[in-house]
C-alpha cells in the first residue's frame, strides 16, 4: 500500500493541489499558452464589467487576480476561469446603488463586503452540502432572468454609447432618464462606441473566415480573433490620446487608474449596510453558484470528467471570499473566458493561477496606459459580449410546452425588467418553489387494472384492464410529505364512499421514494379508517429505504392488511379467480 505524502495530506485542505502530483513540463507549457490568451480577453472584460458595476475600472481588475488563484486551490474545475461577469456585475450596480453612497471608497467598500457576504452563504452551502441548491431556480426561470438583464445591460450601456446621463434599475427608470437627458447627446461617443461595437462584431463574424481564406491556419486565426478586444482597447485608447478627444470634445474616458498591488483590507462598512446587502448576497451567490456549474458542467462533459457542485461551493465561495480582501466584487465562472481558457489548451485550474499573475502585472505597472481609453469603447466590449444572452422565444417556448413554467419565466421578466432584479428574481424564485408545491400538492394517481394475457397493471383510464369487482389497485406518483398527506387521506376517502363492493385496498408504491412524518400519520389514519369499515390496506413494491423506515415505525405491523414484493402477487392472493381471468 502506497504511503500517503505530504503533497496527499495538504489536498485534503487544498484540492487544487493534487493536480501537482501529474503536473509535468508540457503541461506547464499548455497553461502557461493558456494563460496568455485568457488575460487579453479578462483584462479589457474586466475593466468594462467593473463600470457596468457602478465601480472604479480597477475593481475590475483586482476581481480578476486573487480569486482566480483561490479557486485554482479549491475548485473541482480544470478550466473554469472565475472573475467579474455581466449579470452579476449589473447585480452589484443594483445593490450597491440602493445604498446611496456617492464615495467611490465607500462603493469599493459596499461591493467587497457584498463579496464577502456572497462568500459566506456559498461556503455555508457548502458545509451542509447543499449543491442542489440550483434547483430551486427553474431553467425557464434562469433563462428569463438572464434575458432581462441583459436587456438591462444594453439599456444602461447607451449612456456611455450615446453620452446620455441614464440611470436607473428599471427599464422604466432608464427610458425616462433617457428622454430626461436626450439634450446631452455626444455625436463623438456615438462614433467611437458604434466603431468599437462594429469591429468587435465583425471580428466574431468575418474575420475568421477572412483569415483562414488567406492561408492562415484555424488556431492562428482563432488566436486573432480572441485578441480582438485587447487591440481594439489598445487602438481606441491611443487615438483618443492622440487626437485630445477628452479635451476637445468631452469624450468620457476611463481617467486615472492607481498603480500597484491590490490592496489588502477587509471590507469596512456599518451594520445597517451589513444588513441591506443581505437579500442581494443571497441572490448573487446563487445565480452565480448556478452559472458557474452551468459552465463547469458543459465544459467537463466534453472531456468526460465531472465537476463536484458541493466542491464548487468552495471554490467559488473562496474565490469571492478573496475578491471582498482585495478591493474587488461578487465573482462567479464566465462562459466566454472558460471557452477561451478551454480552447486554448489549458490542462488545469494553474492556467488560472498563471492569468492572475498576468494581470496582477498589468494592474501594477500599466494601469496608466488605460488613462485615454473611451468608456464607449468598453461599453462595446459588453454589448458584443452579451447581445446574444436575451433570447425571448425561450419563454415562449417553456409556455407552449407547459403554461405554468411559462407563467413563471414571463413573470420573471417582467419583473426584473420593470420592478428591479432583486423583486424580479425573488419572484421568479417563489413562483419556482410555488409551482413544485402545487404539483406535490396534488401529485398523479392512478387506479389500475390487470392487462389481458400480462402481470402487468395500467390506469384504467389509458387502458383496455380487467379490474377486480373487491380489490381497489391505486398508484401514488409521488413521495408523500407534509403538503400531500391530507390529500392522499381525501383520495381513498372518496373512493371508498363510492365502492360499497371493496373488501382491500393496495397502494402500489413504486414511485414514492420519501414519505415523512405527517405522511406516516395519514397513513396510519387511513388504516384504521379503512379497518372500521371492513376493508384492508395493503401495500405492494415498496422501495427498500422506504420500507426501512415504514417498518422502523412500525406501520407494517400495525397493517390491517400485508405488504407484497409484486402488484401481481397481491392481486393474485386478494382476487386469484380476477387473476386468472385475465391471464385467460
């Protein structure tokens, strides 16, 4: 048996440091490959999401450095690059603008103990292991949600596209701050956002061919394509530092950026703050939590690995732990950075570890160079980065398929666009939660009958079966809990007011794989009712954990009637001459 090392015992605690044990000079190589090509995409990403955030554009920069190192240690993802993204980064404009704080330190502040907060309730989740938490958000509930903030995202970036002062949390609010200020239109914003937006779109969607036409290979072009963003800034920022835009014009720039490390302070704000930000931690901790294995997920599956959603709490729990220590905000894993993370050849998590060196560089010794960049510029970076996430015909198509999950996406919608994220995802959170209970509440039954000439039994309904004249055969498509006992109860109330014939009664149990205490009790119930009327309960395929716990209670003992292995077999001891008549 192979001695356990001192690299074994530290993985317990730091997982991401197994992946040393394999980690070789090619593989050094591929991340480091990796590295490179991520941080010209994250860098410009990382100073647009920050303004999208309501937050000075090296908070971007700082969210991208620590908490790509803290979930290398502790995440389950090879691939997954964590940093600022667009929807939470509009979840944080949205929080920390409610607070009312002009100070930027006192925003910087606001947004880490936002972080921090996020980071407690992941990790929390992770202790009780409650990885299925993303379960309580529908996928048509997420699909909405992230169309409507995106249409908020578009909306809020046209006041650096077209110079107008539009704020708001609501498309309302926007429109009318919009119309408030149309005076304010700046023609030279428009030129250079509607230039940055057109060369980002066609970067995506000619030059590929374009550059392959022309003899270079689909990794080079590829290459290209994904410098894009970076040579655009790059282009941008110097000519509007050559051509005095700022002074001349107005042009809105990204000013003055501190150079340095990031700072290293705890988040610095009152109670009532700690309070405020409470309900919005919770809610960006679990749209993040469920992007994030949205992504890890889609990106493992093509490798054949697995990622781990209670590890990911962790990781992710750390990673925005760090954020709120190092002057950043709420992270979560990023769709395009992971794809580009992936594409480029990275092997594991230290390709992150390898881009926040990168631009824990750039963020100490360039920032200056960010001075003339346009806020237009980067407001296209966003506007080509999510155009694509609003996609309507999604709630459409959860309501054709079903009226309730469509019901919750359009409420979803509607609120987050005209109410605010907070209400507009809470709500579509409660309607999600709602809609189960409902179906729990009143789960499928069915009675059955014997199939001509099979042991098989089906609905009655559905189905040409012979039925026994005394045994009452019925199936619960559902665990039985607390919300549908008392129907259950009503059910077999009925249907025994309404067979004066029936001698038994069988509870098939194949689908019920949980039953509770209050269900326990309507069982018990039922079966003393049913005895003072001269009939038997039985109980037929019993799934083995709920018969462990059926007879710990002693519920089986306690049976007027018995349980069978098989529905068949029951039948066939109640009713054998029904039996055998429809077996022929």
């Amino acid at each position: 048996m192979r001695s356990e090392t001192l690299l074994d015992r530290a993985a317990r605690f730091l997982p991401g440091l197994g992946w040393l044990k394999t980690y070789d000079r090619a593989t050094l190589g591929a991340d480091a490959l990796a590295s490179v090509v991520t941080a010209i995409l994250l860098i410009p990403q990382s100073l647009a999401y920050a303004l999208l955030a309501g937050l000075p554009p090296q908070a971007g920069l700082y969210a991208s450095i620590a908490p790509l190192i803290a979930y290398a240690l502790f995440g389950s993802s090879r691939v997954l690059a964590v940093g600022p993204v667009a929807v939470v980064s509009l979840m944080t404009a949205a929080a920390v603008g409610s607070l009312g704080l002009d100070n930027p330190a006192d925003q910087i502040a606001a947004a880490g103990a936002l972080a921090l907060l996020s980071s407690l309730f992941l990790l929390l989740f992770g202790v009780f292991r409650l990885g299925s938490v993303a379960n309580f958000l529908s996928r048509p509930v997420v699909d909405a949600f992230i169309t409507a903030s995106t249409v908020l995202i578009i909306a809020s970036q046209l006041r650096h596209m077209l110079g107008i002062d539009m704020h708001g949390a609501t498309l309302p609010e926007l429109a009318m701050t919009f119309v408030q200020d149309l005076g304010g239109f700046d023609g030279i914003a428009l030129l250079v956002g509607g230039a940055s937006l057109a060369f980002l779109l066609m970067t995506r969607g000619v030059l590929p061919a374009l550059l392959q036409r022309i003899g270079l290979g689909k990794a080079l072009s590829d290459s290209l394509v994904r410098a894009a963003p970076a040579a655009l800034v790059a282009a941008a920022t110097i000519a509007a530092w050559t051509l005095h835009l700022n002074e001349r014009t107005g042009l809105a720039i990204v000013g003055s950026l501190p150079s340095g490390l990031p700072p290293l302070q705890f988040p610095s704000v009152d109670l009532q703050t700690w309070r405020a930000l409470l309900g919005p931690a919770a809610l960006i901790s679990l749209i993040g939590f469920v992007e994030s294995v949205s992504v890890g997920q889609s990106l493992a599956a093509k490798h054949r690995e697995h990622i781990q959603p209670n590890r990911e709490l962790f990781g992710l729990g750390a990673a925005n732990a760090a954020a709120a220590l190092t002057g950043g905000y709420p992270v979560t894993g990023g769709f395009a950075r992971s794809v580009v993370n992936e594409t480029a050849g990275a092997r594991t998590p230290y390709a992150g570890v390898f881009t926040a060196l990168l631009i824990l560089l750039v963020a100490a010794f360039l920032t200056p160079a960010f001075h003339h960049l346009p806020k237009a510029t980067l407001a296209a970076t966003i506007l080509a980065a999510i155009w694509k996430l609003a996609d309507f015909k999604g709630a459409w198509h959860a309501w054709t398929y079903s009226r309730s999950d469509g019901a919750a996406a359009f409420l979803t919608l509607f609120g987050v666009l005209f109410l605010g994220i907070e209400f507009g995802l809470t709500l579509g959170v409660a309607v999600s939660v709602g809609l189960v209970l409902q179906r729990t509440m009143r789960p499928h039954w069915a009675r059955l009958g014997q199939v001509p000439g099979t042991h098989h039994f089906r609905n009655v309904d559905r189905h040409d079966v012979i039925v026994s004249p005394h045994v009452v055969s019925l199936r619960v498509d559902s665990a039985l809990y607390f919300a549908n006992a008392r129907f259950l109860e009503e059910l077999i109330s009925r249907i025994a007011a309404g067979e004066p014939e029936m001698t038994d009664l069988v509870l098939m149990f194949p689908a019920v794989n949980f039953v509770d205490a209050s269900a326990l009790g309507s069982l018990r119930a039922i079966n003393a009712r049913l005895q003072e009327a001269g009939i038997r309960l039985h109980l037929s395929e019993v799934k083995g954990p709920v018969a462990d716990g059926l007879i710990k209670a002693g519920l089986f003992d306690e049976l007027s009637g018995q349980v069978f292995l098989s529905h068949y077999a029951a039948l066939r001891t109640l009713d054998p001459a029904t039996t055998l008549r429809a077996e022929g």
